[in-house]
C-alpha cells in the first residue's frame, strides 16, 4: 500500500522520490518541470499548472515502475508527459496538456517486462503529437483521451507494439488521427475521429509495414480520408463507420492477406479502394451512394 502523499511546495526541476500532493503552480521552467526518481508512487497535482519555455518535459520519468501522475494542467514543454524506456505499470491520468512541441504526452520503448502504462481521461490539445509512443513501447493502453488541434497528429505509434487505442475523441489534427508506422499487433477501438486533415487511420507506409492491426468500430467523418492500410499485412478492418470523408472510404495499397467486413462507407468520396493488394476478403460492407466506385480494384 502506498503512503499518503506529501502535501507540499515543489519547485522546478526536482526529483521526486515520495508521493506528493502539490500546493503551488510552476511557472517558466527552463528544463524539466518536475522528474520522477523513484518508483511505486504518487504525483498529484492538485488541479495545478506546470509552465515551462518550450524545453524539456513537463513530467518526465527516468524509468520507473508503478507510477501515477495525475490531476493537473502542464503545458510549453517539448513533451507535456514523458515516460522513459524502462517505465511500466504507469497511470497518466485526468490531465489537461497543451501547447507541448513534439507531444503531449510521449513514451519511448516504455514497457517493464509486458507491463505496458495507461493514458486516460486526459484533455489534450494544440501540441505536436497528441499521444507518442516511440520505439519499442510495448501494451500501451490510450483510452478515453479527448485530443484535438495536433499539430503534426493525434495518436502517432512508431514501431511500437500491441498498443490498445479505444474510445479516444480525435478531432481537428492537421496530420493523420491514428498513424502507424512500423510495429505490430495494435487494436484500434471504437475511436471517434472527425476533421483530421491528414485522414482517420492511416496503417504502415513504404517499407515501414505495420502488420496484424484490428480496426473495429471506429467512427471517421470528414477530413481527408478514412481508413488506409500501405504495405502492411493481417489487418481486420471490422464494422467501422467512415462519413463523408474526401477521399476513399478504405484504401488499400500493396497490402495483402487482410479482411474488410461490414464497414458502412456511404456518402464519402469514394467506397474501398484496393491498389497492387492481393489475398484479401472484401466482405459485407455498405458502399452506396459514395461519389466515385462503390469498390475499385
């Protein structure tokens, strides 16, 4: 059982190595705010705000286990949350992160011994990436997030592996909603995905394959196109709703060996579209009333 956390002051870059709950705003910290160095504890906000000058990261964990970082407002950083190789069973949780360059919240190669971490409940708004997980970030769980006005895009996996995005609200990126490149084995659930400039879920790219991604009931509606799978192999593209995007409704490109079912496309710019792919089970699917082909092969 962990202890009660501290209530106390904290001041720019210090090292936390107790739980503590936080009583005072930082403002214009030139590096990172506030670093975790310990693990099996507790850092609580407390409805405060993190401030920083555009380097470093708000909350940065050196690679510690069993954390929760919880309850706050972090913002002007180059990562609002930043969860180093090594950290697993972490809990990022009911915050408001924004204006952050590269992410608002970010992991890289973060996993314990298949003891992935949990982002959830957060607000997440004008940063680079929404959400980052970098190489070799493993069972990362995004859930809950309301993400919107992504600079470079929403949700960005690179080469990372068997993340469980679900029930995110992803609005108004100027890239791609949920883009991933290299990896494998990611569930992509019962997102909500509208007005993202560089489409909703955009799957591998050349010579980048991102291989065995289930999509299923997600809702994608405008922007400028729904779901793509490039040069990537075993993705299950299930009962998804794709509402008038600009482009195809389901694009795939060198992509083989997939399944595409019961998917509703009506009313976008063009239905599924299957380019140099080979193997796959087109199967069940709505595309009426779309202003190009229904399916295009």
């Amino acid at each position: 059982v962990r202890p009660a956390p501290i209530v106390r002051d904290v001041v720019c870059g210090e090292v936390l190595l107790e739980s503590v709950k936080v009583t005072n705003d930082l403002f214009e910290c030139p590096d990172h705010a506030l670093v975790i160095g310990t693990g099996n504890i507790t850092l609580d906000l407390n409805g405060h705000t993190i401030d920083g000058k555009g380097l470093g990261g708000g909350v940065v964990n050196m690679g510690f286990d069993n954390v929760t970082i919880k309850n706050g407002s972090i913002h002007d950083f180059d990562y609002g949350v930043l969860l180093n190789p090594g950290s697993g069973s972490n809990i990022v949780r009911d915050l408001r992160v924004e204006l952050n360059q590269e992410a608002g919240i970010a992991l890289a190669d973060a996993d314990e011994n298949g003891k992935g971490n949990t982002v959830e409940q957060n607000l997440i708004a004008s940063n680079g990436y929404g959400v980052a997980l970098f190489s070799g970030t493993k069972n990362a769980i995004i859930r809950n997030n309301q993400i919107g006005l992504s600079s470079k895009g929403g949700v960005y996996l690179e080469h990372a592996t068997a993340a469980r995005i679900e029930a995110n609200e992803i609005v108004t990126s100027s890239g791609p909603a949920v883009f991933s490149i290299g990896g494998s084995d990611h569930l992509i659930l019962n997102n909500s995905l509208s007005e993202n400039l560089g489409g909703g879920i955009n799957i591998g790219e050349e010579l980048l394959p991102t291989n065995r991604v289930r999509i299923e009931d997600n809702h994608i509606s405008e922007g400028s196109g729904g779901i793509m799978i490039v040069e990537s192999a075993s993705a299950a593209v299930i009962h998804n709703k794709v509402l008038g995007v600009l482009g195809s409704g389901i694009l795939l490109d060198l992509a083989h060996d997939s399944v595409v079912r019961a998917n509703d496309l009506a009313g976008s710019a063009g239905g599924i579209e299957l380019s140099e792919s080979y193997g796959n089970r087109i199967e069940g699917n709505n595309a009426s009333g779309t202003l190009g082909s229904g399916i295009e092969a």
